[in-house]
C-alpha cells in the first residue's frame, strides 16, 4: 500500500506544502514591482488555482515580498500561477526567488509571519496580510484543515511575541521608519506643510505616526477618492485638498508621501512646480513615483528601500528579542509539527478501529446466537474498550517511533488486511 503523504493535509501521495516567491534580499523595489499582486489579481489568481486543482493556496503580496504558500506537487505550478497574474516572467523569477518545501517551508512561515525576516525587523504589519490571505483563501474554498491551522499557529506566535517581548516596540513598519527619516532630515518637522498622497493601509498608518511623532497638526491628504480621504481626516482633524489641486499642493509641500498602491507611477515630474525643496517618500511596491522627479533639482527622492537602512537604538534592542521570540516560534512550531505528524497516520488508526469493530460486531452476534442469555451490552461495553486500548497502544507506538513509522503503519496494514480506501 502506498503511504499519503498527510503531513501537509493532502491526500496524493505526491502533494507537499510549497513557499514559492521573493523579495526584498534579492530582489530590488523594480523588480519586486513587476510581481506584486493587487486585490484583483490575488483573486483571479486563487480561482485559476482552484481550476487546476490545487487544493490549498495562500497569497500574501507587500510592499517587500510576494509569496505564495500552496499544497502542489511540483512547485513550478505555483510559480506558473504567479507569473500568469503579473507582469514578471519565470526567467526573471527565478534569478531572485526562493522555493522552500514541507518542514523547511514550515519554519519560513513561522519567520515571515512574526516579523523576523521582515526588512524592518519586527515590522507586525505582515501578520495582518497573512490573516487577509487565509481568509480571502477560505473564501474561495482554498484552506485545507493543515493550512488553516499552520496560519493559526503563525498568528498565535505573533500574538505571544508581541506581549511577551519587545520586538515590536518602536520602529516595526515602512510607516513608522518613514516618519523616523522625516523627523532625521527634515529640521523643524512640526512647521513643515507635510502633504500625504494615498490613503490605504500604509497610508493611514503613516499618517497616525506623523501626527503622533511630528506633532505637526496641519497634514493635508489627497486621495483620488475624496470621500475616502475625509473619512481619515474626520478621524484625525486633517485637511482634505481635491485630487485636481494636485499641483499646486505639490508645490506647498516641504514633504510628499506616496503610498498609494497603484501598479504605475502617480507621481512624474510633470506635476513638479518647485520653488523650494521637496522629499518625497515612496512608500508603494510597485513604485508609486517615476525615477524621472529626481531630474527636478528641488527633489530629494527616497524610497522604502532607503528606509530599510536606518538603524537606531530602537532597532538595536530588537534584535536583542529575537532569541526569545525564536523560542516562541520554536515552541508552537514544535506543537504544530506534531499535530501534522499525528494527522500522517491517522487514517491508519480509524481503519483499525473499524476494522476491530467489524471483528467485534461479528463475534457478539455468533455468541448471541450460541449463548443462551448472553448480555449483549456488555459484551459490546467490554470488547469496545479493549478495542480503544489496543488503537491508544498503536496510536502511541507510532507517535514514538517517527523515524520509521511508515514501516509500522505498512505492518499493521498488512497484519489486519486494512484495504487502501480505509487507511
């Protein structure tokens, strides 16, 4: 009988947990660019997924990596998926990617998750991408039990990293680093007409971390969608200028942040009116500002893979947490790794237990019919308690024996005749 390779939830016997992707190590802003994935795409993408037969699939696509995390059996189908819903090629994937498989791409989940090989160590925004990729995945019937609970498992350990240490204190995201630059080179930031272009998730968390930082209280916001906009600077007493007086807000501004998520340049030097000196921050991957602004001698032009760069003392200390957040990881990795192997033979366990159940069935009824006042009940009471002592016997024989387990499940199988449909 061939063995199911259950330990990453599948049932072919060629299927494995797949991390397939890049980012910010290898791969520039450019040409991580060319493999983001916005909202539509990352939902066409899972539907051609869930056409070709993949069972399982999570995407996560930021500003410093694109991934996806899938039960295939060769990862060249999700490398395919991938490149099929961007603009990058397989040839231009695989000078900059990585492909990790089973255990190893275990351990690579548990680290994107939690921060540790963020480009800002520590940075928790990435645990809320993973959240909104597994529930995007369930949506679309593409979270498998073994998937569903390694997620939950990253996200237990990011939660318990975060109370328990202090990795996510001080700069722990692109929007927190961008205000730290700011607050570096920018003299007098509190005076400064700070303008703030886009308004998403990056976008908004910038804006808390201007206010709350700067102390400056005269941010203005632009947003293509004005609605939207207000809707922020209700929140925070800001003020809201029409996407129309883009120029001319652009020209005010000492600092322009970009962040708004689009997949081509909003910002050229065609816009540029300067008088005086203007950073501007590029916060989006794909890069949100043309490289051609930087030919207008007023500009100083950063984007977040600058902010990459800044070290602190804030940054110092978290890395003095990252053993013992890696204790954390290692803990539930341990718990989880567990569970996976428990679930490897499982199928064994409930085709012995019926298969024990079919001998009892067919006992009590010959000794019903032989026995006169022959107290079924019990009978049916004491076998099946020896049946579940004999399966907790099995069962932990072969948790402790994981080295050759598949040489234990291959003789119980042949031992009690248990077919393939029932293990």
């Amino acid at each position: 009988m061939k063995s199911n390779n259950t330990l990453n939830g599948h049932t072919s016997p060629e299927a494995n947990l797949y991390v397939i992707g890049l980012n910010y190590k290898k791969a520039d802003a450019d040409i991580r660019g060319h493999f983001s994935l916005s909202d539509v795409a990352q939902t066409e993408l899972l539907k051609q997924a869930k056409q070709n037969g993949i069972s399982s699939l999570i995407v996560i696509s930021t500003c410093n990596r694109t991934e996806l995390y899938g039960i295939a059996t060769r990862p060249e189908e999700l490398i395919n998926l991938l490149c099929a819903h961007t603009n990058g090629t397989v040839e231009e994937f695989q000078k900059v990617s990585y492909v990790c498989k089973d255990k190893e791409a275990v351990s690579h989940i548990f680290r994107v998750g939690t921060g540790l090989d963020s480009q800002i160590l520590g940075d928790f925004e990435i645990i809320s991408q993973l959240r909104s990729g597994m529930k995007r995945s369930k949506e679309h019937g593409l979270l498998n039990a073994y998937m569903e609970r390694l997620t939950n498992s990253v996200i237990q350990a990011s939660k318990r990293i975060k109370n328990e240490t202090q990795l996510s204190s001080g700069v722990t995201s692109v929007s927190f680093a961008a205000v730290q630059y700011i607050m570096a080179h920018v003299p007098y930031v509190s005076d400064k007409n700070l303008l703030l272009f886009g308004i998403g998730k990056i976008g908004r968390n910038t804006c808390e971390n201007l206010l709350k930082h700067t102390k400056n209280d005269h941010i203005t916001l632009i947003n293509r969608t004005k609605v939207k906009a207000e809707e922020v600077a209700s929140k925070f007493n800001l003020i809201v200028r029409d996407y129309a007086n883009i120029h001319s807000e652009i020209a005010r501004a000492d600092v322009l942040i970009v962040a708004t998520g689009a997949q081509h340049p909003t910002i050229s030097k065609e816009l540029l009116f300067l008088k005086k000196p203007l950073l501007i921050l590029d916060l989006s991957i794909p890069k949100n500002v043309s490289d051609d602004v930087s030919d207008n001698e007023f500009v100083t032009l950063v984007h977040l893979d600058d902010l990459s760069k800044v070290t602190d003392q804030t940054l110092e200390q978290r890395q003095s947490q990252v053993p013992q957040a890696e204790r954390i990881i290692a803990e539930i990795e341990k718990e989880f790794l567990s569970w996976a192997e428990h679930r490897r033979f499982a199928p064994t366990i409930k085709a012995l237990k019926t298969k024990l159940s079919e001998i009892k069935e067919g006992e009590i009824d010959f000794h019903r019919k032989k026995v006169e006042g022959f107290n079924t009940d019990q009978a049916d009471m004491i076998s099946s308690r020896i049946i579940h002592k004999i399966t907790t016997h099995v069962a932990n024989h072969l948790k402790n024996t994981s080295n050759d387990s598949e040489e234990s499940i291959e003789l119980i199988t042949q031992l009690f005749n248990l077919s393939e449909k029932e293990s």
